[in-house]
C-alpha cells in the first residue's frame, strides 16, 4: 500500500495528465468544467497557475482561462456538461460577467446570436453601464455592431478631490458631449466609451503631445487639457 507522499503523487500525476491530453487539441478528453477540476487538484499540490502552465507546457494565459471556468454560475457549468458549450474562449469571457449574468449571455452564444467578440464587447460594456439590465447591454452591443466604439479606463488620482460632475465637465470640454457614448466612475476607476471621432481626437492629441492616451485622460480628467480641437 502506497503512503500517502505516495498517493499525493499518483493525484499529481493523474490531474498533469488529463489536462496535457485535453488543453493541447481540439476534441478534449475532459469538458471544460472537468479539466478545470484537474487544474484546482494539480494547484493543491503546486501552487499557482505559473507552476502548471510551466509543467504541462501551456502558455499561463491559457491555463488561466481555463481555470476561470470556476467562476462560471452552475447553470452555465451545466450547458459545458451537456455539449452546449466548448469553447475555452466564450467560457473564459462569460466568466467576467457578473453570475447573475451569465446563462442569459450563455443561451444566446448558444444560440450563435452571440460571438465570443461581442461576449468581450458585453464584458467591457457591462463594466462601463454596470447598473443597466444586461438585455439592454445586449441589444446596445447588437445594434453596434457596425458603429465603432472605444473604450478607455483610468484611475481617479488619489491625491486630488476630483467630483464625479467636474470630471464629465473636463471630458465633454475636451471631447464634446455627442462624442461620448457613457461614461461611469466606480471603485476610483473611470470608464468612458468613446465614438470614433472621440478616439481619434484623443490618439491625435496624445501623439501631439508625445504622451500614452491614458496619460492624455488623466490629465483631461484634471482639467489640465481643456481646449477643444
């Protein structure tokens, strides 16, 4: 009989071989909610993600987003159990929406009324309007699918008292009103989405100025750049 250093091992090796023989192909042995399982056994014994990306020769972006499949609400969890959902991309994308989220965005990707880059598009909507109800993020997203949006985020400094108002009122100065589709601020971090004219007036004055776009916001959002073009 094995001690239990010993058995401890066999599970090691077990989880490190299932998931070499379903991360790296197409057809998987395991369905994503059980190659997840493998790589919460093989993190038991190893640690972090690092370590079994390392080990089974996997990039830590993708053993992330296979990993991610543990946040998924269980109703979602079932549709990969059932073969409605195989994706490691649409899984690790629904996965950053809220749970109460999710099986609504999870029916319509099964549907294919929704691709794994509008499910991005929704994630970052969602994180920008988090109070409106995600039916509503959903046809917003359908209805632009042709309309190019861009989304920006930045921190609120923390060493300056700058008002949710005074900061609309320093971006609509710069960008003009018409150019800003939403903008919310939460957990002092700001989100604004931009129409396509906004995004170009901000890369052209970042360029200008030889600074990153963000760098640009931050100091919009001060008012130290106040002019508009």
């Amino acid at each position: 009989m094995k001690n239990k250093v010993g058995q401890e091992a066999d599970l090691l090796d077990d989880a490190l071989a299932a998931l070499i023989a379903s991360t790296k192909r197409i057809n998987r042995k395991l369905d994503l909610v059980e190659i997840s399982n493998k790589l919460e056994i093989a993190r038991s014994y190893l640690g972090n993600l690092n370590e079994i990306a390392n080990a089974i020769g996997l990039s830590h972006e993708m053993v992330r987003s296979f990993a991610r499949v543990s946040f998924l609400d269980h109703k979602v969890k079932r549709m990969i159990k059932e073969g409605r959902i195989k994706s490691v991309d649409i899984a690790d994308r629904l996965s950053r929406l809220p749970r109460t989220d999710q099986f609504f965005i999870a029916k319509e990707a099964v549907k294919r009324s929704l691709s794994s880059h509008d499910i991005r598009a929704i994630v970052s909507l969602r994180k920008a309007l988090p109070d409106k109800p995600i039916d509503d993020i959903v046809k917003r997203i359908n209805k632009s699918r042709n309309i190019k949006e861009y989304i920006a985020e930045y921190v609120i400094p923390q060493n300056r008292t700058v008002r949710s108002k005074e900061i609309q009122r320093h971006l609509n100065n710069f960008f003009g009103r018409q150019h800003i589709r939403a903008f919310s601020i939460k957990d002092g971090a700001g989100r604004i989405i931009l129409d396509k004219n906004g995004k170009e007036k901000l890369s052209k004055k970042a360029h200008k100025m030889q600074i990153s776009k963000g760098g640009l916001l931050r100091m919009i959002i001060q008012g130290e750049v106040k002019e508009r073009e």
